[in-house]
C-alpha cells in the first residue's frame, strides 16, 4: 500500500507503531486505520466499536471487532495486554474522560490519542 493513499493521521500512527505489536484501536470506525495496521506492519489488531453499520464494515474487511462502548469497555481487559492502545479521533466522544484515558494507560504499554482539528478549514465549513 502507498503512503500517499493513506491520510496524514493514519500515516503518522502507521510511523508509530511498532512491526508486529498488539494494537487495540478504541472507536474504530468502519475499520480503515486497523485494517492498514494490520496489512502494513502484521500487528494483531482489536478494535472497540459502538455503531452497529460500522461495525458491519469492519467484519466484511475481516477485522476482530467488538460492539461497545469506550466508557466501559476495557474493564476486562487485562494491565498491558496491548502494546499499543489508539484513541484517534475518537476521546472526544467519551463521557468519563479520566476513567477511560487511566484504563487505557492501564491495558496499553503505549496510548496514542488523535484529536480532530476543529479550527481548521474544512471543519468551520462544515458548521454551515
């Protein structure tokens, strides 16, 4: 896969992450930025997705994801069963912020968190 077909945050994150690492991807989506973790550095991938259609997604591409909700999801989770747990644009929609980013810091060796740009361009156009 190109670099260049991959957005800029999930080519950072691709920087990141280590060949071959465990990853746990809380608000996954629809699945693109596990699915390129998985083909482009062989992690073992989970992800935590609450929207049934996007869940739908992630098990059409053949992605090992499970229905919850990031605010109470990692309960059974293990202290650093991942080496990597990834909140992209996703810690924004949690309602217990400390408890979640504790828990994730808890289960994950690494947190990566990715913040959407609300001052940029295209999000201040989307407001009209």
């Amino acid at each position: 896969m190109k670099y260049e077909s991959i957005c800029l945050e999930h080519r950072v994150i691709l920087e990141w992450v280590e060949l071959k690492s465990s990853v746990l991807d809380l608000g996954c989506g629809s699945g693109e930025l596990l699915y390129i973790l998985i083909k482009e550095k062989q992690v073992r991938g989970q992800g935590i997705e609450i929207d049934d259609q996007a869940i739908y997604n992630c098990v059409a591409k053949g992605l090992n994801v499970f229905h919850g909700d990031i605010d109470s999801g990692l309960a059974e989770y293990s202290d650093k069963s991942f080496d990597y747990v990834i909140l992209n644009q996703s810690l924004q929609q949690v309602k217990h912020l400390n408890s979640v980013l504790l828990d994730s810091l808890r289960v994950g060796k690494k947190v990566i968190v990715g913040f959407p740009n609300f001052a940029s361009f295209a999000a201040r156009f989307q407001l009209f």
